[in-house]
C-alpha cells in the first residue's frame, strides 16, 4: 500500500491564483481530513469527509473547497490564493470507527505552499 | 466541543535524561487520545494511543503515556531521551467518529 499520497510538495503561488492540493488513499478509508500547520498552532481542521459524497467543514474552512468524488481522492482547491495561506498542508485518512476498531488518522507526507 | 492544551510549547532536555511532555484535554463525551510526533520537514507519525482499558500505553522508540480522567490529562513520557527524539510532539483528540482536534505541539529539543 503507498497510504495516503499527496501531490505537489512544493508549490508557490502568486495572490490571486487558483491550484488544487491532491490526496489520494489506497486503504479503502471511508474518512479524509484536510488540515494546515501553521507555526505554533498546532494542525486546524479546514474539511473533512465521511465517505464519497459528504464533506463538511472544520475550524478554518474559508477560502477552501472540497469534493470527494471517490473513496480514493479528496482534492482541496484554493480558489483565489491569498499570502494568509502560506502553510503546510496535510491530508489524512481513517476507517470509520466501531466498537473495537481503532480511528487512527495515517497521514500524507504534506504539500508545502507559498502565496506571494 | 473538544479541545487539547499542551501546558509547553518548548522543552529541552539533556540527552539520556527523562522527560514529560503535558497535555490535557476538554470534552464532554468519551474520548480516544493520541500522540503524534513530528521530525523536521515530515509529516506525522502515531506515537501511541489510548482508546480504553489500561490507563498506562506504551508506544514505539520508547515512549508512554498515562490516561488520567479525574485530571484529563495524557501526558508523554520518555525514561531517557536520545538526540534522535528531537522532533515536535503533538497530543490529538477525538471521540470516535469525530476529526482529529490537535494541540498547538511541543518542542522537544534534546542537547547532547
């Protein structure tokens, strides 16, 4: 399995432009979070989804969009980039939690932005 | 609503010496609780976890970690430390079906 992938690792973006941050899963994870770290605020909650179809949004959703076509993908967009989104972005998947089942998050390796 | 404080953003310590690294958390349900660390320019990895049962976990590189409820803490703790272990530490909880809510991190530096 290569888990949760994310692509690009880098990017830098100029004020106003648009991108979309992907994420993909191959553990059959009904569950994908998107979050950005920022220094000294820990990882914030911009999405997330509990199966292909539903997304809902976090802590910080604004000036985000998602959609989760599959189960596999959950792509973030940022419309029209702004220098306030400068962060680190992470994507991660869980399988729905039952009785005696773990939720353990498993995260990609983070995509890098600049807005400038 | 949940949330997650962990009490330092910077601990150092000396290498082989013990450390503990605070959190503590706010909710009004059941909770799971995490540790997650992070080593410079990666993502995160589960360090332990506590779902129920025994309040003491243990986790990978050495670390554990009590579960108190009276005090709604989880505190990390690591008998002697390595250069290695230098990396951020981040405390996350959730009730399940819930997303993850993090800490802010703590530092962990480790002085040789």
């Amino acid at each position: 399995n290569a888990g949760v992938t994310q692509t690009p690792k880098f990017q830098v973006l100029k004020t106003g432009q648009s991108m979309t941050l992907q994420c993909a899963q191959d553990m059959n994870h009904e569950y994908m979070s998107w979050y950005r770290q920022d220094p000294g605020m820990g990882l914030r909650l911009i999405h997330y989804s509990v199966g292909a179809g539903i997304t809902d949004q976090g802590e910080v959703p604004n000036g985000y969009n998602v959609s989760r076509s599959t189960t596999e993908d959950f792509p973030l967009r940022l419309l029209s980039a702004a220098p306030s989104q400068t962060s680190v972005y992470f994507c991660a998947s869980s399988q729905r939690a039952t009785s005696g089942r773990v939720n353990e998050q498993f995260f990609g390796p983070g995509t890098r932005l600049t807005v400038l | 609503a949940q949330s997650v404080t962990q009490l330092d953003s910077q601990v150092p310590v000396f290498e082989e010496a013990p450390v503990e690294l605070r959190c503590n958390y706010s909710s009004s349900v059941s909770v799971y609780l995490f540790w997650y660390v992070q080593y410079p320019n990666q993502g995160l990895q589960l360090l332990l976890k506590y779902l129920s049962g025994s309040t003491l976990v243990k986790g990978i590189n050495g670390f554990e970690a009590e579960f108190n409820k009276s005090q709604t803490s989880f505190h990390l703790r690591k008998p002697s430390v390595h250069i290695s272990d230098t990396a951020e530490y981040f405390c996350a909880v959730n009730s399940g079906n819930t997303p993850l809510v993090f800490g802010k991190g703590t530092r962990l530096s480790v002085i040789a």
